[in-house]
C-alpha cells in the first residue's frame, strides 16, 4: 500500500535495526482516514471470502479491526490480556510469549462472540515474531471457526512471524513488509530486485 509506505518513510522513527516506531498515525495518535482507508484494503485483499468476524488483541490492533469491520460490515472482537472482572463467561484462551518483555500472558475472548460458522479474518498493526497471532489463530481453531487469513498493517519481513504462520497454512497480508531497516534508512520488500 503505497500511501502507507510513503508514510513510513515520512513519520516513521527507526529506534534500531528492529524497532520502528510509527506512534504519530498508527498506534499512538492515530489518522483516522488512513485507518480506514488500512481497512478498505483489508476488505479488498480478502474479497470474495465471506467473512463473518474480524478479530485482533488489544491494544493497537483495535482501530484496524475496527476499520476492517466497517468495510466488511461485520462486528470485530478484541482479545483481552487481562481478565476483567466482567468477563464472567466462558472463555477461550491462549499463553503469548512476549519476547520484547519476556513473559507469557494469557489472551482471552468470551465464547459468545466466536464459533462454528464464523469466518474469522484477523488483523493486527505489527506481524513480527508472531506470538501473538498464533494465539490469536490457536483461538479460531479451538473455537471450531474457520479462519480466512491474517491482515497486518506493517510486517517486519526480517523476523519470523510471517514463517510461522504460513507453515500453519494461514493466508497472510501485510500492507507494507519492511525487508530490512537501520536508522535512517528503510528498505520495503518490493524495493529489492528478486
Ligand atoms: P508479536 O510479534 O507477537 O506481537 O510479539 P513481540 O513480543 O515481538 O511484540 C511485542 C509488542 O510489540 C506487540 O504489541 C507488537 O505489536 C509490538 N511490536 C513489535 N515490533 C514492533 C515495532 O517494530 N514497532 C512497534 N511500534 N511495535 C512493535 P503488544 O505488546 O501486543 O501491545 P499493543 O501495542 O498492541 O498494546
Ligand atoms: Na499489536
Ligand atoms: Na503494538
């Protein structure tokens, strides 16, 4: 997505040659046109699959599922890391490892809002190691939903998430796939002759 990239190389800060940080559009103050226009994209890569649901994890996949939802016009689901006092029902659960903190937690969603039936298209803003997408797939799985593919906004392609997931048989998207970075300097993968 050429509008995305083009961003990236505006606003994007390179912290190191694995760290981008894209807080002023994406995940902290957020550009609510290019979020849409992130879920418009989504629904046009994903066409022709008659989604029922899109699903993501808190915090910063939200507005991304949400814009998905609007343009698919269906309800989005977040899954939750903490256990809210509220959350009473059954739920579906699976450990992520976080390997930038180090620590597995657990995410959860209610087995009201996923089942049999559902044809699940889950979005994320960052594809990097992968854990928590797994999770989030381990989810549909153990919910009995069919899972149509995973759509990310940007995709470190130097890490191992998009492997991970494709070896489970998943149809991965991602918007903007960075081969590699270093401050200062970003390179996208189609910026590399094969
Ligand atoms: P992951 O690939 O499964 O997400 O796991 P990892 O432990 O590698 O990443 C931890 C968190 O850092 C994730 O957000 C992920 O989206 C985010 N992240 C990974 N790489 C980058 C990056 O280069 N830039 C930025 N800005 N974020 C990155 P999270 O902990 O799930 O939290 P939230 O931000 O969604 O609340
Ligand atoms: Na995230
Ligand atoms: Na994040």
């Amino acid at each position: 997505m050429k509008l995305l990239e083009e961003r990236i190389r505006q606003e994007g800060l390179i912290l190191s040659d694995t760290v981008l940080k894209v807080d002023s559009f994406l995940n902290h103050q957020v550009d609510t046109k290019l979020a849409l226009a992130i879920g418009r994209e989504f629904a046009r890569l994903f066409a022709g699959e008659p989604i029922t649901k899109v699903l993501t994890i808190e915090a910063s996949g939200i507005q991304f599922a949400m814009a998905a939802g609007i343009a698919l016009d269906v309800p989005f689901v977040y899954a939750k890391k903490k256990k809210a006092v509220t959350l009473t029902e059954k739920l579906y659960s699976a450990p992520v490892h976080s390997f930038t903190r180090q620590e597995t937690y657990q995410v959860s969603i209610s087995q009201k809002y996923l089942g049999p039936g559902d044809k699940v298209l889950i979005v994320d803003d960052f594809l990097a190691t992968g854990a928590a997408l797994v999770g989030l797939v381990d989810i549909v799985n153990e919910a009995g939903a069919e899972l149509v593919g995973v759509g990310c906004v940007i995709e470190k392609s130097f890490q191992e998430g998009r492997s991970l997931l494709e070896q489970k048989g998943v149809r991965v998207h991602s918007l903007a796939r960075i081969a590699s970075m270093s401050p200062g300097e970003i390179h996208f993968v189609e910026d590399i002759p094969l």
